[in-house]
C-alpha cells in the first residue's frame, strides 16, 4: 500500500518545483516507508511512497513504458494483474517486473479510459500519457482507496491520497466550505465529492478525471455503480452455496503477497467469516488480532477468541483502557478533515496490534452495507411500510402534528420513542432515511449554528447529498435503497475512511473481500428477503455460514466497536469538554451560537441529556480548527 501525489500544469508546461513536490511527498511519508519516487518534466510532476507487498525488489516508482512515454504512480493492489498480464503480453506487450503496477501502464495502453473496467481490487492512481499529454485519475469502484484534487487558481491541479500532502502547498486556498461544515455535523464526515475545505474535492469512487495541458478541466466521469439488477430466479440454497463460493474466491485472491499477513478479527459475523474461509484455503495458522476492554458493554474479545479457537488461528488480544482518548489529538492529525466516528479509537489501536506481526490484514468491513447488517434497514423498511398506507399530503400534516405535540423520550427503546417515530413517518423516504442516520439533527443544528452562519448555507440541506444518489438509484425496494445510499456515502466517507487513515498510519495494508466488485455486484441483485427477514440482518450470509462457524457467533445481537463517549464526558474528559467547546477558539470562529455550546455541555455534564454524539463532533471540530490554525 502507497501514498501517491502530483502537480498538473493544466494551460501550459511551466516548470514544476521540485523541493514543494517532495515535501507534499514526505507528508505522505507514513503511507510508504520503504521508499520514495519522483518524476519531473515540463508542466507534470510526479511522487510516490511504497510500502512494498508483491515483486519487493522491483516495482517502485513512478514506473515506465518501454519507451518512457507513459507514467504511473499508484496505490493500491489489482488482484487480476496475473491474467491482465498474460493477455497484455499476448498483445504485444513487453514486462520488466513482476509486480501489479506495470499492468496500469500497459492496460492503459492498450485500452485507454476503459482499462479501469478491466480492474479488480483497490486503487487510486495517476497516468501521465506524453504523446496524448494526458494526466488520467481513477479510482477504484467501491471507494477503498482515497483520492483528493485541487484546482489552484493559476491552473495547477494538484492530487494526493491525503489531504495533508495538498495542504502543504502554499497557494491553496484554505476557506472552509460552509456545506462541507454542514454535511460534516449531520453526518459526522464530509460525504464524496465535498472535502471541508472550498477549494478541494475528493475524487468519488467509481470514477475518473482525465486531465490535458491547454484543455479546460474536465468533470469526473463514472465508469461503475452498484447495479441491484436482479437475478433469474434462485433458491435459497443455491443463494447461500454461490455465496460462500464467491466469497471464498474473494478471500484467495487477497492472499498473495511476500510479506506477513492475518486478519482482524472482531468476533462479529464478517470478520469471522473472512476468517474461516482463509483457514480453509491455507494449512499454516492464520495470525489473528483483536481488541478487548475491560467494561463488558463493549468488550467483544471473547467473541474473538471463541472464534480463533474454532478456526485454529494464531491469535492475539490487546486490552485496551476504555478510557483510551490519549489519541484524540492523534486523529485531528490522522484524518485532514473533522471526522466523528468514535471507532477511529479502536480502529487505530487494532492496526497498531496487527502491525506487530503483519504487513496485510484482511477486514470485514462493507459486510453490513453490502448485506444489511445495520438495524437501521429493519426500522426504515417497517417505516416504508406505513408510509405506503397513506398519502404523503395527509402523513406529513397529520404525523407532523403529532411529532410536536408528542413528548420525547431518547431514553427509550426506539420502537418506543413516538416522537421521533412520527418525525419519520411525517417525513418521505430519503429524509425518513437521513433522519435515522444524521448525527446532529435537524433542530439541534439549526440551534447549534450561529445565524451568520446559517446565512452563509443560504438554505442548503444535508439530505441534498442523499436526494442525488437516490434520484439515480437503480432499485425502489426500500431496503435495497437504504443499502445503496451507505454504500455511496457511508460506506466511502466513514467506514473505509477510517479504516484507511488508521492503517496506514502504521504502514499496515488492509484489504477487504467483501468488497470485491464482482461480489458486491452478484449479492446486490439477490432479493431483500434474502439479505433482511423476519428482523433478521444478513438472513442469507448467516445461512450459508453455518457449516462455518458456531451458531453462537452468527446469531448474537450485533455489538459494534464503540467507546463510552457518554460516560468520558461526564468522568475524565468533562473539564476538558468545557475547556474546549467554551473556549475562545469556538466562540471566535463565528460559526457556533454558544449559549447552544453551553446548554450542550452543562446538561450532559449534569446527566440530564445524552448529548455525547453532537459533543463528539463538535470535540472533534475543535482539533480539526486547532491543528489548521494558521494554515
């Protein structure tokens, strides 16, 4: 795994300075120890840094054609670079190595655009084409690999894997993007193709940019989406078979590499899936890791250690103090942006553990988007249903009315709390789904900004980000929907984002089976019924695992990799929550109403209110505003 970046010189050739392109390298450092590359030439510069995986000796970068005419710098790992290269080779083409790399520059060669189409893994790259005087970006179709770009005013394009290698340049504007702010708070991260800053965009998945000297920049082009075609009919038991068969050639074709590799293993039902198939395809143990707390509300390592023990791996635990916020400073600095999820916590702590003894783990993650695991799916498909009984002229009057008048109750169960019920049901299906995923609501951020900056959004909505993928959804079954609005959000902007910026601050490349495209592609088209049933999250992959793994592991209530923010707040981290949120950074930096800031702290403090999510964020806000100070 590697951190690329670039400078494009988009109306003419002026010479590119090499000293600023290799310090935006060097802030990438961590994402490729082993070494670095760049390449210069009129208008293009090009940087690399390598963690080195397959073909250790031989594939560095920015790597060449033949002739020297085509570049690429790259991060990621194709896993069908060996047939792409017996059939490059059929074509005529020549390899110098024997690593996945040189397969970019000749499939664009020979293929142009399209070669992103003939792609399976995780990827961000850059071509530089000099007889075409082309620069083409791409990425890959889920999002597993990050892409940010940024057009200066002179006209330079300039390209990263982290934000923090663009922020090095001294020419880019640093104004925040005041709907960048907005979809942070409701979502707790900036969703694709936003970045918080105005003059940056992140590259969406699925897409590419092609780039040329004189030429007006292009718009991305999308080259894949998530189809949800369905398939000729399918019992269930043919479903489950081709399930595992398609996972389990997943999983293979993530095992090469020359370096030491494992796998997390949580104790939920997705990594341990992951994990009995890798024990099946090996004889040697598979080296495992997990985290474990000492408060059994979130301690899921006796999970992990059940299923290590049913699998034969070569396990290992880590304790860790639930109140581990000594790296609250450390995720400011990790990921560019404000970013909410809590779980970067764990996250980090269990790339730091892997790292120990491995170079490559395999993950679970995309197993709930991919297979609705998330309850929310349960609770939005039953709102759907009532919904569909009435007319939205006469629901949203009447469960409107009801909302306001109904007391709230967040201490309750959800299926008990009427108020927030009747907001949903007042409300269509994308706002209905919004609603259940928005960190900060509504009211509350209505309440939490301050009225210049409510001027400055000019009445822009959060769930517009929403609106758009689902006006090009291509499936109205409500569950299928609410699975394709996360995998183009959610998915992206949080879970592979975290995951990414976790690992590679330890060097630690982490690939992900249940986000193999042809996979995502087959298990989209199954019915819904098959993915939710009877309350039952991922109905169908729990079936076909059973001659996998113990019933006890498939079947417990879904856990989660969270942390006690609620009880940090009011324990260790409450004179701090008050220094930070009442401080003068915030009150200073005009976005905030604070007498809303103080109602926030003093009722959660108190204990009258849970207030932890919309105090997590703003914590998180406030060391993304310290560590951009003066940048």
């Amino acid at each position: 795994m590697c951190g690329i970046t670039g400078i494009f010189d988009t109306r003419d050739r002026r010479p590119v300075n090499r000293a600023l392109l290799e310090a935006m390298n060097l802030a990438q450092f961590h994402r490729g120890p082993d070494e670095g590359g760049v390449h210069l030439e009129p208008g293009l510069g090009l940087a690399h840094r390598r963690l080195s995986i397959i073909d250790l000796s031989s594939g560095r970068q920015p790597l060449f054609n033949e002739d020297g005419s085509v570049a690429v710098t790259y991060n990621g790992e194709i896993y069908n670079f060996a047939e792409l290269t017996e059939e490059l080779k059929a074509a005529g083409h020549r390899f110098r190595t024997h690593c996945d790399t040189e397969v970019i520059v000749h499939a664009w060669e020979q293929w142009g655009a399209d070669c992103v189409r003939r792609f399976r893994g995780m990827f961000a790259f850059a071509v530089w084409d000099r007889n075409r005087g082309t620069l083409f970006l791409a990425r890959d179709r889920l999002g597993i690999k990050p892409l940010y770009y940024a057009l200066l005013p002179d006209g330079l394009c300039l390209f990263a894997s982290e934000l923090k290698a663009l922020m090095v340049h001294p020419h880019l504007p640093r104004e925040l993007d005041p709907r960048g702010v907005d979809d942070y708070f409701a979502y707790g991260y900036v969703p694709e193709p936003r970045t918080v800053y105005q003059s940056v965009r992140k590259l969406p998945p699925g897409h590419t940019l092609t780039l040329r000297h004189g030429a007006p920049p292009a718009e991305p082009r999308e080259y894949w989406d998530v189809p949800f075609a369905p398939h000729a009919a399918l019992d269930e038991a043919e479903a489950a078979e081709e399930l595992v068969t398609r996972l389990r050639e997943a999983v293979r074709i993530r095992l090469v590499a020359e370096v030491p590799l494992g796998a997390f293993l949580s104790g939920g039902v997705d990594s341990s899936a992951v994990v009995a198939l890798m024990a099946g395809l090996g004889d040697a143990p598979v080296n495992t890791c997990a985290i474990g707390f000492n408060v059994p509300r979130y301690d899921e390592s006796v999970f992990a250690a059940r299923v290590a023990e049913h699998c034969h791996t070569r396990h290992r635990t880590r304790q860790v103090d639930p109140d581990d916020f000594g790296l609250l400073d450390r995720l400011a600095e990790l990921y560019d942006e404000p970013f909410a999820d809590s779980s970067a916590l764990p996250t980090y702590r269990v790339c730091e553990l892997a790292r120990q003894e491995v170079t490559v783990a395999l993950s679970g993650d995309g197993g709930d988007e991919n297979l609705a695991g998330y309850r929310r799916y349960r609770f939005h498909a039953a709102e759907e249903r009532w919904r569909g009984l009435m007319p939205g002229a006469l629901r949203r009057p009447l469960f409107g009315a009801l909302a306001r008048a109904y007391p709230k109750a967040d201490w309750a169960p959800r299926v008990l709390r009427a108020k927030a019920t009747f907001q949903a049901l007042a409300r269509d299906a994308v706002e209905g789904y919004f609603h259940s995923v928005a960190v900060v609501r509504d009211e509350q951020r209505n309440r939490l900004y301050s009225e210049a900056f409510r001027r400055q959004l000019d009445g822009y909505h959060p769930v517009s980000v929403l609106r758009h993928h689902a006006a090009r959804a291509p499936t109205e079954d409500p569950v299928s929907l609410a699975q394709y609005l996360d995998l183009k959000t959610y998915l992206p902007g949080d879970i592979l984002t975290k995951v990414d910026r976790a690992s590679m601050a330890h060097a630690l490349e982490v690939r992900v089976p249940i986000l193999d495209h042809p996979l995502v592609e087959w298990i989209s088209g199954l019915p819904s019924q098959m993915k939710l049933r009877g309350g039952e999250g991922k109905y169908l992959f729990k079936k076909a695992m059973e001659p996998y793994l113990p019933q006890d592991i498939l079947y417990r209530r879904k856990q989660g990799f969270a942390v006690p923010l609620d009880q940090w707040f009011r324990g260790p981290l409450a004179g701090r929550l008050e220094e930070t949120l009442l401080g003068e950074r915030m009150g200073d930096c005009g976005l905030f109403n604070p007498d809303t800031l103080r109602h926030l702290v003093e009722a959660h403090t108190s204990g009258r209110r849970d207030y932890s999510a919309p105090l997590w964020s703003l914590f998180m806000f406030e060391a993304f505003l310290r560590r951009n100070e003066g940048s």
